[in-house]
C-alpha cells in the first residue's frame, strides 16, 4: 500500500517492539513474531488515521493547527493518495492559511475515505493476527479492545 512505508517506519516499528516486548517480558517467545505483527499493523493504522485526523481534525481535538504535517513538510498518506486525483497540490506549504486550503482540497479528492479504508484494513489485519494464538481469551479481548480503541480514537 502506497505510503505505508513512513508509517512502518515510525510509528509501527514502536508498536511491533511494544508488543514484541510484551511476549519476551512474558516469558513467550513464540508468541513474539505474531504479537509483533500484531503490532507493526497496529502501528500502520493508527498512523494513517493520525494522518487523516491532520487533514480533516479541528484543532481542538487534534491538540495541533490543522495540517500541522503539511506545514513541517511531512508526506502523509491523505496527501499521497489526493496527489494522484489532484497532481496540481503544492509540495510545500509554508502558512496556516495555506495549509487549511490545502486541506480542503484533499478533503475534496475523497483521499481521506480511501486512507481511512486502508487503516481500516490494517485494524483488520491486526486481529487476524491473533487468530490461533494461544492466549486466554481476557487477553485476546483487551488485544481486540485495543485494536478497536485505535478507530475510535478517529470516530
């Protein structure tokens, strides 16, 4: 998926040593590579909806102005994938007036439905993930429950 390199790269190399962590502190290192994947999508996820929070979250919600990732010059996901509609959006955003029309205008693409769809598909992935492993299910529910908090943390 386009853009989800950055994603890996940051946010979701966190969550995969996270959960990794959590199984070898456990004393089950078995259960370290697919609590990790668990993770890695986790982290996809939840930075790709951080990403569509930039672009169509109010300020008071967000704890951060509008496009702030557009204003520090970061490429998200919503502006890759409003790119391909719009080839016309500027690379560089140096206002907050600017960074609010870009916005609109990636709004306007539909790129935030189509980035929500792929994060959405990553939270997906996550659960299945946990499929056969063999945890209790309390823990397989608090997993869950965490993969659920991710989107609703959007919503």
């Amino acid at each position: 998926m386009p853009g989800t390199r950055t994603c890996r790269l940051s946010t979701a190399s966190l969550f995969e040593a996270s959960c990794r962590l959590g199984a070898l502190f456990r004393g089950r290192p078995d259960l370290a590579p697919a609590l990790g994947q668990f993770g890695e999508r986790l982290g996809v996820a939840f930075q790709m909806l951080d990403d569509v929070l930039d672009v169509s979250g109010p300020a008071e919600r967000t704890g951060k102005p509008r496009g702030a990732d557009l204003l520090d010059g970061t490429v998200t996901l919503p502006l890759i994938l409003a790119r391909r509609q719009d080839p016309t959006l500027p690379g560089e955003v140096t206002t907050p007036q600017q960074a609010e029309a870009v916005c609109e205008r990636i709004a306007a693409t539909g790129a935030l439905d189509d980035a929500r769809g792929q994060a959405l598909a990553h939270v997906t992935a996550a659960k299945q993930a946990l499929d056969g492993l063999q945890l209790s299910q309390q823990r397989t529910n608090a997993l869950q429950l965490v993969a659920d908090g991710v989107v609703e943390r959007y919503a």
